[in-house]
C-alpha cells in the first residue's frame, strides 16, 4: 500500500507523531512485512506510509488496532482532504527477507514516482521497467528498487527507489538503460515525469530516537 496524507499545516506535527506512534506498533504485528513513514521533501504537510501486509487478514487486524484508529479519528479533523490509498501489486517481487533488510542511512535518496500511463503504452511501459529492474538492483548504490501496478486502477503505476547517497543516484541515471527508460516516457506517459516525481525524507528513523 501507499497511504497519502494531505495534513493542514497547524496539524502536522501533531499528526505524523500519530503515525510515527501507529508505525512503532505496527511493526511489532506478526503480519507486517515493512512499514515506512515519509515526508515530501518540498511540502512536509504531505506524509506517506508505504506498506506491505502478508494478507488482507493481517491487514485488517492491524486497522482493528487502537493505535490505527487514533490516525483514523485523528485525520478526520488533520486532514484538507480524505487519504488516499493505493493498492498496489509488485510487478517484480522480492523475498520478504530482501525487502526488511532494506538499510536507511542519513544520506539516502528516496523517491516515489506516481506514473500515470497510456492505455496504449501500458505493456510497454511495464517491459521497460522489468528491463531496468534487472539492471538497476545489482548496481552497488541500489538499496530498493520497486516497480508497483495500482490494483483497479490499470493507468496508474508506482516506483519506489532507495540509493545509498546521491552520488549512487547520479550514477544510476548515467546509464544506458535508464536513459532508454526515459526516452521511452514520452511514448508512454500521459504526463510528464518530472510531474509525477517526489523526493522524500525518510521519518523512520524517528521512531527510535
């Protein structure tokens, strides 16, 4: 899942504390494979949690906890407009062991790419990013590389990209096969990328401290 909070500004401190209590908890669930909380790195009033479940039972257990119901009273008041929830399939799906032993460090860059896509470019689309998956997660700065399809909403895609430093994601975006992916968006995308794009802080870390 990718959760979107739009949060008024007087809220959000008040509100990522709730989710940072909420993640804490979370991931104490049998259930829970990864729970991450982000901020835009241009709007801190927009959080996200990213979220993968081993089934929709564990999912429903943890929107049964008190912790979770807090976030849910709490948005309706912190919140300029209902959160939006995407479910989402992995188009090239990784071990549950693999996606814990993700490692944040201070200078990671972290992204989340929200792709509107042609119907027409759709079959495309997806063969370009299982090529520059195949090429992208063995590079050494590539901590996570994920490429998501929205269930239900067949346009829409996510990526989410983790690289060890910003020296790692310059490197990645020099390479051959990164370059044919985004030549390819212009045949494929109903809007540009750079208006899908969003940079992100990593607030897990947090949670600890």
């Amino acid at each position: 899942m990718l959760v979107t909070f739009k949060t008024k500004p007087e809220m959000t401190n008040a509100f990522q504390k709730a989710l940072l209590h909420d993640l804490v908890n979370a991931r104490k669930e049998l259930g829970c494979i990864t729970m991450q909380l982000f901020v835009d790195k241009n709007d801190s009033s927009i959080l996200f949690f990213f979220e993968r479940w081993q089934n929709q039972s564990a999912l429903d257990n943890h929107f049964a906890q008190t912790y979770t119901k807090a976030v849910l009273e709490l948005a309706e008041t912190a919140l300029i407009s209902p959160m939006e929830i995407l479910y989402m399939e992995d188009l090239a799906p990784l071990s549950a062991e693999g996606i814990q032993g993700s490692s944040h460090e201070e200078d990671s860059v972290d992204l989340v790419v929200i792709f509107e896509v042609k119907a027409e470019g759709q079959e495309r689309f997806k063969a370009q990013f299982l090529n520059s998956v195949k090429y992208s997660r063995p590079e050494p700065g590539c901590v996570s590389f994920h490429i998501h399809a929205v269930k239900e909403i067949n346009s829409k895609f996510v990526l989410y990209e983790r690289w060890r430093n910003q020296e790692a994601f310059d490197f990645h975006l020099a390479q051959s096969y990164t370059k044919e992916l985004f030549e390819s968006f212009s045949a494929t995308l109903a809007k540009p990328v750079e208006e899908c794009l969003i940079y992100l802080r990593d607030l897990t870390l947090s949670a600890s401290k």
